[in-house]
C-alpha cells in the first residue's frame, strides 16, 4: 500500500510519469518501497487540453500537512516531465483499512 493511479492523455509517455510517481513515493519517506503500487491508465478522448491525474490511495492516519507534502512533490515530479502545456492534478485519498479487501 499505496495505490497511486494516474490518469492521462495518451500522448503522454506512462513509463515517464509511472517512474517519476514511484521514485517521488519512495522519497517521500511516508511509506515502504515493496508497498508502493503504481498504474497508468490513458485516455485517447478527451477535451479541451492535455492532462494528468494522480490518485494517491493511502491509509488513513497521516496528517494534513504529511498529505499535503505528498500531493506538492508529486504534482512536482510529474509537472517537471509533462510542462507547463498540460494540467497535473493531485488527489490524496485516505482509505478505510475497516472497508478494504484484498486477498
């Protein structure tokens, strides 16, 4: 855990964005590499401008200013790859450990 989801317009190069994404996590200190899963999805339709969306799926229990940090370096990271043509945004999702299931 966690899940880091990006969504993109499929001009954009996911392995770029996918490694970015995973190198920020890990050097964000807030969690284990081996936990951290990343994915790409892309979207070929679409309007009015290129774009990324990270979903950062975490545990509850971090502060607003740890998932603060997390959504900057990201964001970061990302926007240093795409520029300044296309959006980036960053969502910071805590999630239910009470609701989950994986097995």
């Amino acid at each position: 855990m966690p899940h880091f989801i990006i969504e993109h317009a499929a001009s954009i190069n996911s392995h770029q964005l996918l490694t970015s994404v995973r190198e920020t996590a890990v050097n964000s200190q807030l969690f284990a590499g081996p936990d951290i899963q990343v994915r790409a999805i892309e979207y070929s339709d679409f309007q009015p401008a290129l774009f990324v969306h990270i979903q950062a799926r975490i545990w509850q229990g971090r502060s607003p200013d740890q998932k603060r940090v997390l959504s900057d370096l990201v964001g970061e990271s990302v926007k240093a790859i795409v520029g300044s043509d296309v959006t980036v945004s960053v969502d910071i999702i805590d999630m239910d450990k009470a609701c989950y299931f994986k097995r």
